[in-house]
C-alpha cells in the first residue's frame, strides 16, 4: 500500500530526480526548482513519512526508516536508478538510501545537511515539546534559522509560506523525525558513498553551518563542495536561481534558461 504523497511530473524519457524536502515542510518547498527542473530531467517530489500527505513512519523512527518508504515507491513506479537532491532531512534521507542501495543511486546533492546533528538531546525536547504544544510553539524559532534576517524582511510572503508549511505539519509526524535526527550518525560511512556527489551549503545558515558540508565534502570520495553566500537553511528558497543552477550543473543535463 502506498504510504507517500508524491507527484512525478518531467519528459517521460528523461533521468528522474528525487526532491527530498526538509524536516517541517512538503513537497511545496520545492515550488521554486520545478518548473526549471522538469524541462531537463524527470522529478519526483514527495512528502516525508508524517508530514503533508504521507502517513506517520513506523516506530521507532530512525533516518534508515524514513528512506525505507522512498525506496518502495521507486519500486512501485519502477524508477531503477535516481538521482537524489535532498535538503536538511532530506539530505540525511538521500544518504541513507544510497548507503542501503547504492545501485540505485545515480547522483546526490546534498543539501544544508549533516552526517550528525548533535546534541541529541535537544531534538527530544523539540519532539517532547510539539507533542505537548503543537507545532505554534516552535515556529518562530525555526524559522529564524531558515531565512536570514534581510531575505525575511525583504521576502514577507516566503517567509508566511514557509510558516504555513511548517505549522501545518502533523506534530507527531514532525516529533518522529526530531527522534530520527537525534540518532544519526554516519560520519564513519560517509567514505563508502559512491555516487558523484555535490554538497552545497549556505554560508549563513545556522541549522546546519558551513562546516558540516565541508565534512560531507571531505569524507565523501570525490564530493564537491558548494557554498550560497547570503543564504540560511533553505537555501533552495533563499538563492533559488543559484541553487538550480547548481543541480543542474551536477546533474550535467542543463543549466537554467
């Protein structure tokens, strides 16, 4: 039984790619890529276990949980081998597919995201506190780190998109991933990665800073790292246009014109 909301749209013989979103948001956080995105390559968008129009991920819920569903729907619209661009959890998803399954893995962009997001203790109190609170009582906290201060005073209206995204959330669904992000730690598997793989990162971002992707890039055989200057977490949202450009680079199937 299919447990993902998903939209697969792009020319039918084209390389697909996956768009993984961040913790908090759906498949709307990738609004600014598609349209670009799927005059060169196929995309397929979905919602994370417990958020959008996904069900809630089986418990416990650790990072390898949330990739297990992704892979079962590749199976299902019998997509062999993806690529993968994945944002905050979903880059911590993208790697833990392509650890579990690398054949089925063409290339990875990683994106404002980590191999360890410590310190654990303070994702279970996030997860202790939506659950008690709903998502209300986190949003103004998390969205001060997804934008910087000017791109949020300049870019009202993404910043109010954004936040609907993020409190609509179910509060069970998003405490499950805290509970998943609190256990992840691959910092000693990143060097059996084999995709070509492109990790960027927004110099401002304070979720996930610079010097997480520069391990990524580190570890990562033959990893390439690229950083968005004026860009905080969502920097897919923030540098929209330069982040596109840089997928498509990796990706080698076009730039945006």
């Amino acid at each position: 039984m299919r447990t993902l909301g998903f939209d697969l749209r792009g020319p039918g013989d084209a390389p697909v790619l996956v768009l993984s979103s961040s913790l908090g948001t759906t498949r709307e956080l990738w609004r600014p890529q598609r349209r670009v995105l799927e005059r060169h390559v196929r995309v397929l968008v979905y919602d994370h276990p417990g958020h959008g129009d996904s069900a809630l991920p089986e418990v416990p819920t650790t990072v390898e949980a949330l990739a297990r569903p992704l892979r079962a729907l590749l199976d299902e619209l019998e997509l062999g081998r993806v690529s993968i661009c994945g944002l905050s959890l979903g880059g911590m998803v993208a790697v833990a597919l392509a650890l579990d399954a690398p054949e089925r893995v063409e290339r990875l962009v990683l994106a404002c995201t980590s191999a360890h997001l410590p310190p654990p203790d303070a994702w279970l109190e996030r997860a202790r506190v939506v659950r008690a609170a709903g998502m209300e009582a986190v949003a103004d906290a998390v969205l001060e780190r997804w934008f910087t201060p000017t791109f949020a005073r300049e870019n009202p209206h993404e910043v109010a998109r954004a936040r609907a995204l993020l409190v609509s959330t179910s509060p069970e669904g998003y405490a499950r991933a805290c509970e998943a992000i609190a256990a992840w730690d691959v910092r000693d598997r990143l060097h059996e990665l084999t995709p070509p793989t492109l990790v960027v990162a927004g110099a401002d971002d304070p979720a996930t800073p610079p010097a997480h992707a520069e391990l990524l890039a580190e570890r990562i055989p033959g990893a390439r790292l690229h950083v968005l200057e004026r860009a905080a977490h969502l920097a897919n949202v923030e540098r929209a246009d330069s982040f596109t450009h840089a997928v498509l680079e990796h990706l080698e199937v076009g730039i945006p014109t």
